[in-house]
C-alpha cells in the first residue's frame, strides 16, 4: 500500500515528494532487493500497472549494492548535504542532453549511484570528487568549468559518455564511466525506470546516503559533515546515528 502511495504522490501534478517519502521509497526498495520471497509477494500484491517499476528499482537497488564488495570499519570524512532541486537538475539534464546528446535520464541515473544528486559531498579512494565523482584526469580531458559545480560536471558526464559512444552501445559507455557490470545494470535500469515513469526523479532526489560497515549498515543523514574518519564501531554505538544489521 505504501508504494502504491508513494508513486501515486510522485506522479501528481505539481508534487513534490517529502524527503521522508522518498527515504521510506528507498528502504521499501532496497528490502524487496534483498529478500526475494518479500519482493515476488509484493509484487502479486500490487496493482499490474506498477509491477514493472517496483521490479526495476528493486533490481537496480541490488545490483548497486554489489558494488560494494568489503564493509568500510570506518565511517568516511563525507559531508552530506541537501541535493538540488528537482526543478534545477532537470534544467541541468535537459541541457546537457540538448548540448551532448546523452539522454536526461541516463546523466540522473548516474548521478543518482554516484552521489545520491550531490547529496554526498567527499573524494573516492580513486580520488574521483564532485557529483558526478570524476577523477582529475578525466575531468581534464571532459571537464570544463569548476569540477565541483553540478551544472559543469553534468555537463562533463555528458561528454565523457557521448565520446564512448553512448548513442549507440549505452552499456559499453557506461563500463568506461564505472568498470563494474554490477555498476552497469544498475544505471541501465534507473535509467530504464526514468524514460518509463519521469515523476519517479522527485522521489529518486529523496533517497539518503548509506555506508556498509564492519558495525552495520549507517545511514549518514543531511547535515554529517566529517573533517576525518571515525571508527564504524563508535559511531554505531552513539544513539544519535542509525545503524542496522547487515541482514536489515
């Protein structure tokens, strides 16, 4: 019934969705990605029109988690702060799609996987920084503009995935954006989801910010900002922060 709701609030005119709406759309995902029994009763359970969506997400949401092949024992030195709004990064999509010819919905699915719309604001263990997370070199050869600037590194991504050839062979762009097959079904998918359903973004821009640890699973939530790492098992123990089991 929940995601019967939240879809139905995505979807009307002029709505924009809660950030609690859009975590709760999350978690529901990411549970149905993880306990396939949950998921087939769902899916019997809601109407046929939705199916194809809630499978899609839930799919997608899997397939990311696998990119995270070992659990951090630190919490990183992130800062988590309030993404654009829907309006400001369908303008910044539009335009790069308009400029570039890769598709709106392929640059918000990356930016989704990559830092949750700007919401995580931090430098990889490749060094890749900014909300599209490009490494210095490749935002030297794509970049224009300020690599920290959501507009400019749409833009960039934008490039960098019409130079791969993006128009024609989609998966093979993307495998040179992020080497993981993993990475790759799942933008695929958000992007799938995207073209069919459009309103979804407003929930999508929602979803948090969630770090796998030797101590659980941490959701770091808008405001976090770490000047330097923190042990996972401290920071699980304070009462103030969410963390959950593996297997939650």
């Amino acid at each position: 019934a929940q995601l019967v709701e939240l879809h139905a609030l995505a979807a009307a005119p002029g709505a924009v969705p809660p950030v609690a709406a859009g975590h709760l759309h999350q978690r529901i995902h990411r549970l149905l990605s993880k306990n396939p029994s949950i998921r087939n009763d769902v899916l019997q359970a809601i109407p046929e029109d939705l199916r194809p969506r809630v499978a899609s997400l839930s799919t997608a949401t899997g397939r990311i988690a696998k990119t995270v092949t070992k659990a951090r024992r630190t919490i990183p030195a992130w800062t988590i702060t309030s993404p654009p709004s829907v309006a400001q990064l369908r303008g910044w999509y539009d335009e790069a799609a308009a400029t570039t010819g890769t598709p709106w919905t392929v640059l918000a699915a990356v930016h989704l996987v990559e830092t949750r719309f700007g919401r995580l604001q931090g430098i990889s263990h490749a060094g890749a920084m900014g909300p599209m997370q490009f490494i210095p070199e490749t935002w030297a050869r794509f970049g224009e503009g300020d690599i920290l600037d959501p507009r400019d590194a749409i833009h960039a991504a934008g490039r960098h995935l019409a130079a791969h050839g993006a128009a024609k062979d989609l998966r093979k762009a993307l495998w040179h954006y992020n080497q993981s097959t993993a990475y790759v079904d799942a933008v695929v998918a958000y992007h799938e989801q995207l073209v069919a359903d459009p309103s979804v973004l407003g929930l999508l821009v929602s979803w948090q910010v969630y770090v796998r640890t030797t101590s659980g699973l941490a959701w770091m939530d808008e405001g976090t900002s770490l000047d330097a790492t923190v042990p996972a098992s401290t920071w699980c123990a304070d009462v103030a922060h969410w963390c959950e089991p593996e297997g939650g």
